[in-house]
C-alpha cells in the first residue's frame, strides 16, 4: 500500500513537472513570437511589409496560447493540438480581415488591430473554449451543464489572479529597478526597458501564474465559492435598480434617455449585468447549492427584468436606424442584442416556470454562447463585415433620396470604412446627380477628414462647424488665413469641437505691429502666431495656477479684461540657440488682515 501510494506520488508530482515545462514553453514561445513581430515592425521587415498577414499573427499570438495553457493536462495531445489549431486559424483570419478591409496609405505605418477585434476575438476564444472542452472531454456535443460551469468559473478565476501575478510581478521588478536606480545602478531599468526582455518575460510571468493556480485546485474552487457568493448579494441591489429605472420610464418619458446618445449600450449594459449576476446566484442549478431564499426570488424578478431591457435596446436602435441608417458601432450593438434576446427570452420562460427552479436558464446559457461565438466570427469576417454593411446602406439612402446630398456623410466614406467605403465613394464620383458627384470628388480630395476647401461653400461650412470659433463682442471675424489653415490646427483646437465655441480675441502679444490671435478653451488661453510665410503656430498657453478671484479666462478675454506686459525674465540665447524661460508659478501670499 505505502509503494502504490509512493508510486503514484511520482507520477503525481511527474505529471505537475511535465505540465509546468508545457506552460513555461508555451510562454516563452509566445514571447519569442510576439517579439520578433515587435521587431519586424520596427526595422519594417516581414511580416510587416504585409500587413494583413502582420495582424494575422499578432492576433494569432497573442490569444491563442490561451488554449494551449488552459488545456493542456485537460486534453490528451491530438484534440489538443486540433483545437489549438482551429483557433490560432481563426484568429488569425480575424486580424488578416481587420487589417485588409482598411486603407492603409502609401508609406505609412501599418495600422494597429483596433480594439472591437480585440475585446470581441477574445470574448469568443473564452466561450468557445469553455463550451469545447468539456464536450471533448465527455465525448458529447453537449456536455453536462455542471461541467460548463465548473470549466469556465474556475478558469475565470486562474485568468483574474494569472493577469493579477503578472502585474505584481512587473510592479516588483520597477520597484526594485527604482532601488537599484537611486544608488546609481541603471542596469535594471534599461534591462526592463528593453522589448527584447520586457515582452518574453511578461508571456513566462502570466503561464507561471496559470501553473501555480491550477496546482491547488481545490484552493481556486474555494476562491471561485467566495467571489460567487458575494457577487450574488450584488443581484438584488442591480434587481431592485433596475425595476425601479423601468418603473420611472412611463413617467419621464424615453425622450430623455435617447437624448443620451448612448442609451442602447447603457441598457445593454445593464442587461449583461443583470446575465452575469443571475449566474453567479444560479451556479450550477444542484439541488445542493441553491442560495437562500431572498436571493432565488431576486433572482426570479431578475430573470424577468432582462427582456424589457433588451426590448429597450432594440427599440433605441431601431429609431436610429431609421434617422441615420446602419453605423459600424449600430450594427455591433444590434448583433448584441440578438444574443441580448436569447438571454432574454430564455431567463423570462425560467422566472415564470413553475418547479425545477431556473431549470431553462441551462439550456439558454448554451444556446447564447454559441450564438455569440458565431456572431463575433461573422461580424469580423466578409460574411457581415459591419463597414461593408454600414456603406451600402449610407449610400442607398442617399440614392433613395432619404438624406440630401449636401448632408450626405461622404467623410465617412473616405475615412471611416475602410476600402468597402473608398470604393463607394469613387462610385459616387460618377453619380448622374451633379451635386453627388462633386461633393463625392471634393471628398476623394481630401488628406485629412477635417480638410477642406474654402472655394466650395458646402464643405466649408460643413468643416467649420467642426471646429467652432467665436469672436468676442467687438472683435473682427477670424482671420481668413487662419480658417484656411484649420486641417493643419485642428489637433492643438479640437476641444473647440462641441457645443461651445472657443472665443477668440485679436492682439498684439510680440509688439511686430501685426495682430496675433487668442483662443480660449476651457481654462487656458492659446496663442497663435503667424510667421513671415503667411502660416500660423501656437506659440504658448497662459494658464492661472493661482486661486485669485477673477481669473474666469474665457470671460476674462469675452469682456475685454485683458492686457500684456513686459516679460519679467528675457529669454536666453546660448551659441545661437535660444532658451525660453519657464516661470516658477509660485502663488503669491494673501494680504495680512
């Protein structure tokens, strides 16, 4: 009996030596990779001279490795490397199309994965895996519901605490880089500062801590019963919040929150908030882990709260929709509300059901995690690539009459949906409607969105009331030579961009005998100045850091309470080059009383 126990003892702790060489593997092949893609695009080797295979890989890299730590030891090695392979493929066409449905101007830097693919590639590969592995495992398409619960808490928890290693770790090698650093040793800090060291390094930190969580396995299921136990008491706080919001819409009326602008998200939001809590109060549905009775009635009443809120989100898009048409960000939103409705749906049948408590919650779980899956893999795919959508929607409400051709958004076209919009665009070019294909050709011009030409009226206007400015009382218009060089302003005046105008003020600051401009935007006054060769700069800001009542800049410069005096310090020039001077802003003492 001792030698079985001794024997298997060795295979135990053979086994745990094998899966931690697996994962420390893993890491650092995933480092090396993710590494040499940092350097290709830093020297402009290959793989980023094509940037569509570039965005494949690092997608590919970045998240698929995933698989293989999570399930490694769970897997035997050929459905492992089946499942691994079926994901990195998938990934890796994901980044490819994110990448290749863009415009990517000649000699520019090759465009970033932007963060939709991102959040949602990696909200996938967490259901997919989770409703794949266990099914492999039991050898079924559908695995026993408690197995999908104990596969996906539990791996919600190794990630939080492995991403919460991985940061302690960085924030002990900066502490001890800052330690070394004030006794005059630099060595660590550029070490940690080096890619070639930081990016590896951060992959081997993160498999370690998926290792050491999942040694003590009986550890992370004790943590996954505490946060599971207080996230549920936080369903009947969302529950009671949320039934007194629907409860107050007949009332304040829905003008409001479509007012809002952002009223599909917040209630999606509020939605997926109440999907996530119903489950941490349900878990796995065993007769022996049913919460106390206060929290199965909230979670009943909680069940029945999704379905109005998903019907909220639907209506809001459906009005813009019809205003505005089909955006990217619409038709994202809408995709999650289909997955919203079968949530929906599914925990309202389960809240009203009587007996087999939130029974069809299970089922609807399932059915919404594959639905979710294939529409983030549609979604950033030709099938229903949301820019592709969004255009030939714009453009058919335009062709239908529904919106004028001077209101047209052909910016949109040309900047913000990528080479489905561009050729739109020069489709419009040739339009039979005049007007159409000059405001089409006028946009095919343009280098920059806020670029515009003042010898056409309707795009001046129409870029000018991107950025708004203002005179103040009594003063003369914004100089023309100015408006004319806004593309090129536009970064250092975009807080001018909103609602309230920037107010403006003409005056004399350098005593050249030609007036400069002010601009005041928010708590700082800018100034700008124009050179010999007729183009403006910002030359400075003045900012009060001082209390001092009556420092209100912006109305100070409307009411005509400001004047200029001489420079307390000049400005040094050394071998030439001059040195401006940064005043100490020291505030002075209030008067004695």
């Amino acid at each position: 009996m001792n030698e079985w126990m001794q024997d298997g003892g060795r295979k135990g702790l053979d086994g745990q030596g094998r899966l931690f060489a697996a994962r420390l593997a893993t890491g650092l092949i995933q480092g090396g990779a993710l590494y040499l893609l940092y350097r290709a695009a830093e020297v402009g080797m290959w793989p980023d001279t094509r940037p569509e295979v570039f965005g494949g890989l690092a997608l590919a890299f970045g998240y698929a490795p995933a698989v293989l730590l999570a399930a490694v030891g769970r897997l035997k090695p050929l459905p492992l490397a089946l499942w691994a392979a079926a994901a990195a493929t998938a990934l890796f066409l994901m980044g490819w199309h994110d990448v290749a449905r863009r415009v990517i101007p000649e000699n520019d830097q090759a465009p970033y994965l932007e963060v939709p693919v991102l959040a949602f590639s990696a909200a996938a590969l967490f259901v997919a895996h989770h409703l794949i592995l266990p099914a492999i495992r039991e050898r079924r398409w559908r695995a026993d519901y408690h197995a999908y619960f104990d596969v996906a808490w539990k791996a919600g928890v190794q990630l939080a605490l492995s991403l919460g290693f991985t940061l302690a770790f960085w924030l002990l090698l900066q502490l001890g880089a800052a330690l070394f650093h004030v006794i005059g040793v630099k060595a660590l800090s550029s070490l940690i500062g080096e890619a070639w060291f930081a990016i590896p390094v951060t992959c081997l930190a993160f498999a370690l801590g998926v290792q050491l969580t999942d040694v003590r396995d009986g550890l992370i299921r004790g943590v996954r019963t505490v946060a599971l136990m207080l996230l549920s008491w936080l369903l009947p706080v969302i529950a009671l919040l949320t039934a007194g919001f629907l409860a107050a819409l007949p009332f304040t009326g829905l003008e409001r929150l479509w007012d809002t602008g952002s009223a599909t998200a917040l209630v999606l939001a509020a939605a997926a908030a109440l999907i996530i809590l119903i489950n941490t109060a349900y878990q796995d549905g065993r007769p022996d882990n049913l919460p106390p009775a206060a929290l199965r009635i909230a979670t009943r009443i909680a069940g029945g709260l999704v379905a109005p809120l998903v019907g909220l989100a639907f209506w809001g898009l459906a009005l813009r929709i019809g205003q505005h048409g089909l955006t990217p960000d619409r038709i994202i939103a809408l995709a999650c509300a289909v997955v919203g409705a079968v949530y929906a749906g599914g925990y309202l049948v389960a809240a009203v059901r009587p007996g087999g408590w939130m029974r069809p919650l299970e089922t609807t779980n399932v059915a919404a995690g594959v639905l979710a899956v294939a529409a983030v893999l549609a979604l950033f795919s030709p099938l229903l690539d949301p820019a592709r959508l969004s255009v030939a929607d714009q453009v058919a409400r335009l062709e239908r009459g529904a919106v004028k051709p001077q209101s047209f958004d052909y910016d949109f076209l040309r900047f913000n949906s990528g080479k489905a919009g561009l050729a739109a665009l020069d489709r419009l070019t040739r339009s039979q409607n005049p007007q159409v294909a000059q405001l089409a050709r006028d946009a095919r011009a343009k280098t920059s969105r806020y670029a515009f030409d003042l010898g056409d009226p309707a795009i001046a206007a129409a870029t000018a009331r991107k950025v708004r400015l203002e005179p103040a009382p009594g003063q003369p218009a914004v100089p023309d030579s100015f408006t004319a060089q806004l593309d090129r302003l536009e970064p250092v005046l975009r807080a001018c961009a909103n609602d309230a105008p920037c107010r403006t003020r003409a005056l004399d600051l350098n005593g050249d005998g030609r007036e400069d401009l002010l601009v005041a935007i928010h708590g700082v006054i800018m100034a700008f100045v124009q050179e010999i060769d007729g183009r403006w700069f910002e030359h400075g800001r003045y900012s009060s850091a001082c209390p001092v009542p009556g420092t209100d800049l912006s109305a100070a410069l409307v009411e005509d309470r400001i004047d200029t005096r001489p420079a307390r310090l000049p400005d040094l020039v050394l071998n030439g080059v001059a040195l401006d001077v940064d005043v100490a802003s020291g505030c002075p003492s209030p008067p004695p009383r």
